[in-house]
C-alpha cells in the first residue's frame, strides 16, 4: 500500500507517522513548574542528535486549546529539566502523565512515584528509573504548521542504575540494555519492550 502524504491531513500524517517510525524511544521529562511543583510528561518524537556538544532532542506539539504545553514554558523559563527513560513496569504511569492538566497542576499528584535527589544537579529525578539525563536548555525552533516547538537539551550529567553498568574488554562502561529494560513507544495506544538483542561487530 502507498502513501501519498500530500493527499493526507495533518492528522492522518501524524497517525501514519507514528505507526511507521518504530520502536521510538520515549523522553519522560520531568521540570519544574516554577511554584515548588514539578511536571511530568511523556515524548516520543524524540532522540540524541549530537555528542559534542552532548544533545538531546524532543518535539513538543501544544495543547489542544493552542497554548503551549507545561514542559515548553518550563524549559524555557528555567532551563533545567531531567530526561528520564522508562522502563517496562512504567508504562501506565507513562500514560497517566500524558494527560493534559492546568498549567502548574502536576501529574505527580496521579501516580505513585518518589523523586529523589539528583547528585550535582538543581532538580531531582524520579527514583525508580533506571536511567536519567540532567539536561539544560541550549536552543529552542519552532517548526511547521501546528506548530512544533523543538527543545535542544544539553546533557550536564547520566544516572544509570548500578546494576546496568558493566566493564567491556577494552576498560569503556557500558550499559546493559536489558537490565535498563526500556519502554519504547509504538503506535495508537501500543508500547514496545526488547525482544532478543543481535550483537553484530562493526566490519574493521
């Protein structure tokens, strides 16, 4: 079956896309509302983009009343943020914090999560995940029709979970991806998880 994206509505062009472009990992962004609060919300138009410096990406649509979405006036009024990836067990909260609130009203009121301290950084992170990026605000796009409001995160700082560090052969850390478990986002109301891992060294 063929596509013809000229010939679909934006919102045709949307739920094609995200059915299309998969598994997409999933921003879960925690910032803060600026009255002592924190917001929480999911992204998965979403992914790193450089190494130096360190960025990372999200785009963010805005609410249906046209106003600009929390995690978009927060970054951009205060400029740290925490880029969680979720993991397995977390996909309902995942989806109970997609849902749009008041401005300043927080999504942590609705789930059953425990923040903590984040080492050397302004705001903390949700205990239980697993990995979770410190992130300061170095650019901000505003793209298409909608619009889109692109949000480039520098990264200050990595948590990763103790038990999903490992040595490799030559001395580097690297991350267990099945201890992370990450969630990955698919299309409708549908989420992915890992499957089997294929190892294929890099021809020399």
């Amino acid at each position: 079956m063929y596509f013809d994206f000229e010939e679909l509505s934006a919102n045709q062009r949307y739920f094609t896309m995200i059915q299309s472009v998969l598994p997409r990992p999933i921003a879960w962004i925690l910032s803060n509302n600026g009255d002592g609060g924190y917001n929480l919300a999911p992204f998965s138009y979403f992914n790193a983009i450089c190494s130096d410096p360190p960025l990372l990406m999200v785009s963010i649509g805005h609410k249906p009343t046209g106003e600009k979405k929390d995690t978009i006036v927060n970054l951009t009024e205060r400029k740290h943020c925490v880029v969680h990836i979720p993991h397995r067990e977390q996909a309902a909260m995942v989806t109970e914090t997609s849902r749009t609130l008041a401005h300043g009203e927080s999504e942590l009121a609705n789930v059953d999560l425990e923040l903590t301290e984040f080492e050397g950084f302004s705001i903390p992170r949700v205990k239980d995940c697993r990995l979770a990026y410190a992130c300061e605000l170095y650019e901000v796009k505003e793209i298409g029709n909608g619009p889109q409001t692109l949000l480039f995160l520098e990264i200050k700082g990595l948590f990763v979970d103790d038990r999903a560090v490992e040595t490799d052969s030559r001395g580097r850390h690297k991350i267990n991806a099945e201890r992370i478990d990450p969630l990955a986002r698919l299309g409708g109301t549908e989420y992915g998880t890992l499957g089997g891992i294929i190892d294929i060294p890099r021809p020399k």
